[in-house]
C-alpha cells in the first residue's frame, strides 16, 4: 500500500480541525487508518493511524488516555488520533513525546475522518478525489471571507489544499465553454492553469474556476458599479439641448461626475473592413468596456466611460490648465485599441478621434462633439484605425462649436431638407455640388475645377437645386446659410 506522510494529512485535515497535541509529526509515515475502542488501541497495526471510537457515555479520564498512548507506542502505531473534546494531561504529553508517538486531536464523526484519511493513504484516485474536495471547500471559504481580495485569497487557498499551485493565466480569447475559463460575467478574462500536472487538480480546477469568475464579477461590480452609472449622465449630457445643461450638471455632481474640471474624450468608433453596417458583438464590446475600466482604474486622472450606440468614450477629467492632459488620454487609448485589435481580429479597425481639453460641462459637450466628428470625418477619408487629434485653428474649430448646438443642428437640417427628399444618393451629391459652388463665389468654372466636372453640368445641377431649394443663390443671406449648412454636413455625415 502506497504511503503517505502525518504532515499531509494534518494539512488536508484542517477543515476537521486537527490539530497535533504531543510528539513528534516530522517524517512520520501513514500505511493505513483504523477505528479502534479506547481499550482496544493495543490491537492496531504497526504504521497505522488509529482513530479512538469515543465513549458515548462520558469522556475519557486521563489515565485512560496514558494507557492507550502505551500500547499505540507498543503496537508501533503512526499515531494516535482521539476525536472530540479531549483534553491531554501532562503525564500523556511527556508519553507521547517520549515514545515518539503523535498524538492527534479532531472535531469530527470517526467514520467521516477514517475514509477521509483513508483515501488520502490509498492515493491514486482516491487521493485525488479527496485533494480536489478539499481545495472546493477551502476555495468557497477563501471567497467569502476576503470579497475584497478575492483573487489572491481563491489562489493561494487552492494551492495549499491542492499541493499544486494555480495561477491565473491572461487570454481575452479563451471560450467561456471552456472548462478552466474564467470570465467576469460573460466577458472571459483568462485560463486557470495547474503549475504541474496532477490529478486533483484536473477534477478541482472547473469549481475553482466557476468560484473565482463569481468573486471576480462581485469584484468589478462593487469597484467599476458606480463609474458604469455616471455613464448615463455623460451621455445624457452630451444629447441635451441647452438650456438643461445647467440642471444636468448638478445632477451630475450629485452622481460624483465632477463637471467643473477640464475634460478631455477620445471617441472610439470601431468598423468593420467587409460592411461598415455590421455591429460589433456583444461579448467583444463588454471585453472592451471591462479592459477600459481597468487601464483606468487607480490612474491620478479622473476617467469615466459611456456607450453611445456602437462607440465607445472615454473622458478624462483634471484641473484647469494640467500640462499633457490630452497626451495622457492618448496614451491610455493606445492600449487600449491594442486590446480591440486583439480580441476583435483583423476584420474589425477602431479608429479615435481626440477632442481637446474643453472646461465645464459646456466644454465636456465641446470636447465629445471634437472627437466624434474627428473619429467619424477619418472614417469617412478611409483612414480606418487612426488616431486623429482635432484641429484646434481655423474656420473648423468655429465650426465644430456651432455643430455643439443641437438646436443650431436642427435649424441647419431644417435648410437642407429639401434635399433630403431627393433621396440620400442625390442629397449628398447636391450638398457637394452647392458647396463647391458657394464657396467660389458662384463661380461655375472654378466649381467645375474642384467637382472635375464641365461648368455647364455644374450649372445644370445648380439651377436644379436652386428650384428645388426655392431660394435665391445670389442673396448674401442665403448663400451664408447655405454654405454653412453644408459645411456641417459633410462635417458631421453619418459613417
């Protein structure tokens, strides 16, 4: 029969709570466990664990206990193991210590502890099968007893009861059908791998797997739980019209969304290289949501994140005038369409667009509104995957301030509608043709020149838009109108 040594069965044993009283443990080795009466302990074999059967009736007096240590030493007994209550007089210690015998203690039925042990002596898969049960109980009662450091405590709880080391391995591509995946919520984080090939690590690993995936979700919850609902308000904030600005600022700062800092966003639009139209999947949008969080997370900056459609944001908040504050914020996102690129494939790009550090909730607005039509205008120039920076000079910049302004958005629509009902083909192709024509001065030829088209088909197609319009392109009024409604919309075109 395979052996096994005292040491390991006390470590495996904790859950019964044994404990060595007297002699000696070290090197000691177990053949075989046998229950045994208190006078019947001179009968055990020689290298086995004997376990005292308790007297229902009473506990036993202690000269008792001197007589039994006697005869375990006689017998050539591993150890002695007395369950219950039992206290040890100090004759019985200096017998034990004496004879070299370890005298045990355990808070546990005999049968329940004898085919433990017994297990843990044959090996094989028995030993296995006991190893693995006892890492899930101690795994469970490491979780609930440090829910705020629950990773380490899971691991190391597994390992000592296991004899084996686990560790946590990172890979954003394991399935969550695997059987060592661990995810937090359906988002898979990584591979709980044995650091040795073993038996009971094979049959444990799935449960520890399972528990540390639950502590890991409880985890996030508790640490990103309120940044995700700060994400409504920001983009609640960015929808608004503006004359609830003011109003949804305090609520903001009730909500810990500190709006009187500078902020800075990055606007993250991920597309897909075969068809634009095609979304990204759920599961890869919550990955990236959950790696955002944790690029962020114990930064100095104050960062916030929100969903808006298929987009992603991410604002980061400082004080008025911090040097390198959208560096910071690029630096961040690099790493972070690094992860995109990676759990994503090659079919998918992310292209961002930074917005410049803008004060205020009026400037949070200003800044998201930057990135998002800088993210989309690279889109749109097939510059898929860039990080682009808004241009802060020129008619641009005066530009993107106007577009801030829903209403200015509406009023501006409101001008092109007539367009708009020629379909969205023609629209886009009347929208360049008027623009090109506005701003060179009504002038067909240079039109023409920057359309590659002859000046009488550019002609046609003014005269056909004009009518169409029912405005006159030679009042000054109009042509400003004009000129800046279609600025804002090649600007702001959808993608």
């Amino acid at each position: 029969m395979a052996q096994t040594t005292l040491a390991r069965v006390i470590d495996q044993c904790d859950q019964f709570g044994m404990i060595c009283r007297a002699g000696d443990m070290e090197g000691v080795a177990i053949t075989g466990v046998e229950m045994l009466a208190l006078e019947d302990v001179g009968l055990s074999s020689a290298g086995n664990l004997v376990i005292v059967l308790p007297n229902s009736a009473e506990q036993p007096r202690a000269y008792q206990i001197d007589i039994a240590i006697r005869r375990a030493i006689a017998a050539e007994a591993a150890a002695l193991l007395l369950v219950g209550g039992v206290s040890l007089a100090e004759t019985s210690r200096s017998l034990a210590d004496r004879g070299a015998l370890p005298v045990l203690t355990a808070n546990a039925p005999p049968s329940e502890l004898a085919v433990f042990i017994d297990r843990l002596v044959r090996g094989g898969a028995a030993e296995a099968i006991v190893r693995a049960e006892h890492a899930v109980a101690a795994v469970g009662a490491a979780a609930d007893s440090a829910p705020l450091d629950a990773r380490t405590a899971i691991l190391d709880a597994a390992a000592a009861a296991l004899g084996v080391g686990l560790v946590l391995v990172d890979d954003p591509l394991v399935k969550w059908t695997d059987f060592d995946a661990v995810c937090i919520g359906e988002v898979p984080v990584g591979r709980l791998v044995g650091e040795e090939p073993d038996a009971a690590v094979s049959i444990a690993l799935p449960v520890v797997a399972a528990i540390l995936s639950r502590a890991l979700q409880r985890e996030s919850q508790e640490r990103f739980g309120p940044a995700r609902s700060r994400a409504d308000l920001i983009v609640e904030l960015l929808l608004a019209e503006s004359s609830r600005i003011d109003a949804l600022a305090v609520d903001a700062a009730r909500a810990g969304l500190p709006v009187q800092l500078t902020h800075a966003v990055a606007w993250i639009a991920p597309t897909h290289r075969d068809d634009p139209a095609h979304r990204l999947p759920a599961s890869i949008t919550a990955a990236i949501e959950l790696r955002a969080f944790q690029l962020i997370d114990n930064r100095s900056e104050v960062w916030h994140l929100a969903a808006f459609h298929d987009d992603l944001l991410m604002v980061t908040s400082e004080e008025s005038g911090a040097p390198d504050h959208q560096r910071r914020l690029r630096d961040v996102t690099e790493e972070l369409t690094a992860f995109c690129r990676a759990v994503a494939g090659d079919e998918w790009t992310f292209t961002v667009g930074l917005g410049t550090p803008q004060s205020g909730a009026s400037g949070l607005r200003q800044s998201a509104t930057e990135a998002r039509i800088t993210a989309e205008t690279a889109v749109a120039s097939g510059r898929l995957g860039a990080i682009e920076v808004t241009d802060v000079t020129g008619l641009r910049r005066v530009l993107l301030d106007f577009y801030a302004s829903p209403l200015s958005r509406t009023l501006l629509d409101d001008v092109l509608a007539p367009l708009d009902a020629l379909g969205p083909e023609r629209s886009a192709i009347s929208v360049r043709t008027l623009l090109a024509y506005l701003s060179n001065r009504n002038s067909l030829a240079r039109a023409g020149e920057a359309l590659m088209l002859h000046p009488n088909a550019v002609n046609y197609r003014v005269r056909r838009i004009e009518q169409s319009l029912n405005l006159n392109l030679e009042d000054p009024d109009s042509r400003f109108a004009l000129e800046l409604a279609c600025r804002l919309r090649l600007m702001g075109a959808a993608r």
